[in-house]
C-alpha cells in the first residue's frame, strides 16, 4: 500500500477559494490558488513548494485556471478584471474588464480561448491572441453563476455552467 502524505501549502492570509492543478508535465505538475488575499499563487504541485504569486489584482480573487502544461494561468477577481498570465515570467498577457465580480475563469485545452463568469450571470469568451474585445458573449443565467469551465471531450471542446443556462 502506498502511503499518502498531505502537504500543507502557506502563504496565504486570508481563505483559499479555489485551486486548480496543470497536467502531469516532464517536470512534475503544477498547482494555482486563488485566495480572497488577492494574491494567487503558483505552486509545485507534489511539493506545495511556492514558485511565485501574481500580482496586479485589486481586490479577492475568485477564481483560476491554469494550462495544462503550465505555462499560461488565468484569474478572475472582485475588481470586475480577468486576467490571463505567462506563469513561467508573471507576466500579465492580458486584463479583461467586466461590468461586475469576476467569479469563474476557464482556459481551453490549447490556451488559445479564456470563458469568463460574472455575478450578473453573463459568460463571455476571448482569443487571448487577439485582444482584450469579448470573441462571444452569452446571456440568460437567472442567478449568479458559480462555475462555468472549458468541457474537453474525444473529438472537440464545449463549455459549460452551473448553474445551467435556461
């Protein structure tokens, strides 16, 4: 039997309010962390070893995303900004405005297309390769949306969010 350790990661002052871990990459995997301190923080996935911590949000953040290779993150936070990363530098790409808290950040398997979530129920999507203008923009949550996320499936990629739009 394989004995399993729990790591214990510091670092953050306030609560931790999401984590997402990258893939299994050739140096190991990959863990973000979203925290209401406003500061998200890479880390070594097996180790919770912390490797940096982004910076430029004003406010808690809510949400993150990292790549599946690591090398882009996104974030969502209650300044109404997103904002999409160079996790190898961190570097700001890009910072995307919205009209209210961003609550949920989803990247696609190819970190090519960033999905956004708001309390005011709208989902949009950008091409982080193309600028910071929304490529689509979806209506008809009735209530705050609490998760929305890139859905990788055989033969293409769909988004999805919780609660289902009407």
């Amino acid at each position: 039997m394989i004995r399993q350790t729990p790591v214990t990661c510091h670092g953050h002052s306030r609560p931790v309010v999401a984590l997402e871990f990258s893939d299994q990459t050739p140096d190991g995997y990959y863990l973000i962390s979203a925290s209401k301190d406003g500061k998200p923080q890479l880390r070594v996935g097996s180790t919770g070893d912390w490797l940096g911590t982004f910076e430029g949000h004003k406010g808690a953040i809510w949400d993150v995303a990292l790549s599946p290779n690591a090398k882009r993150a996104a974030t969502g936070a209650a300044d109404f900004f997103a904002k999409y990363w160079d996790a190898e530098s961190g570097d700001c790409l890009s910072t995307y405005q919205h009209e209210h808290i961003v609550k949920c950040v989803s990247l696609n398997p190819l970190s090519t297309t960033l999905l956004t979530a708001t309390n005011k129920a709208k989902i949009r999507t950008f091409d982080v390769r193309e600028g910071e203008t929304p490529t689509e923009e979806y209506t008809g949550h009735s209530a705050t949306i609490k998760g929305a996320a890139f859905l990788k499936t055989d033969d293409n990629c769909s988004a999805t969010a919780f609660p289902p739009c009407r």
